[in-house]
C-alpha cells in the first residue's frame, strides 16, 4: 500500500499521521499474513517497548489493525479493511495458522456468517483455522 494512502486511512478514522504509525502500519502492510508482534518489535527496534504497545492501541482502537490471534505465546496483527471502524471491527473472515510454518493469514469468508445467539450478548468472535498454507502444502506435494 503506498504511504498516500496510509496517511488517509488514518486521516478517515481521525487520527494524527504520526511517523510511528506510519511505521508500524508499513510493517504491517508489507509482511505477509498476520504479523507476530514479536516481528514487530524486532523491526521496529529504534521504537520503545511503551511507544509501541501504546501505537498498536491507537491503531486498534482506531479501527485501523485487528489483532489475528492471542494466544498465550503470540499476537499477531493485520490491517482492518475499509469496513471496520473506531471501536467496531466488521470482520467477515477466518482466521488460519499455517501448522508448518506457523504463519497466519485472514482467509475472506463466501457469505456472511450468521450466528443465532438468543439471548446471548456477543462482542466479537474469533475462527481459527489450522492446517497447511499453500507455499507448505505445495512443497510437501512437489518432494
């Protein structure tokens, strides 16, 4: 994605284009799947553990990135598309986690998923798919 049209996307959830934002969601943006946020602190060293923690907040809170997958050893973040917003993020896919290369990547949905919950207050939910990404399943067919 190119740096114009970052600074808008942070222009449309109104929050000031800052030099760490934009760092961080060229980081983002330009790794393949979810990013770790292990990965994250490694590339973007010259940013403080705090100063970084508190960016991906804002972004998060923004509406700009969404958090892939918590699990007790990793998160792993991903741009939010156009449809999400500030507080409210409108994700239609799946998440799935490559058991090789332990990537994970936002798979779209075909249709809109539908849950019936009755009387059950749902804030958000989260699908994780495991198995092999294509790059892992076709090496393993090609030997």
């Amino acid at each position: 994605m190119r740096e114009e049209d970052l600074k808008q996307r942070l222009r449309a959830r109104d929050l000031r284009i800052t030099p760490n934002r934009l760092q961080l969601l060229r980081a983002i943006d330009q790794f393949v799947g979810a990013i770790p946020h292990t990965k994250l602190q490694a590339d973007l060293a010259s940013m403080d553990r705090v100063t970084l923690y508190r960016t991906i907040n804002s972004l998060l809170e923004g509406g700009l990135i969404h958090r892939a997958s918590a699990n007790e050893q990793e998160s792993y973040y991903a741009l939010c598309e156009d449809s999400c917003q500030a507080h409210g993020h409108d994700h239609q896919h799946i998440h799935f986690k490559c058991e090789t290369c332990k990537k994970i990547y936002c798979l779209p949905l075909q249709q809109d998923l539908q849950l019936n919950t009755g009387a059950f207050k749902v804030k958000a939910f989260e699908i994780i798919a495991s198995g092999k990404c294509e790059v892992c399943a076709s090496s393993e067919n090609s030997h």
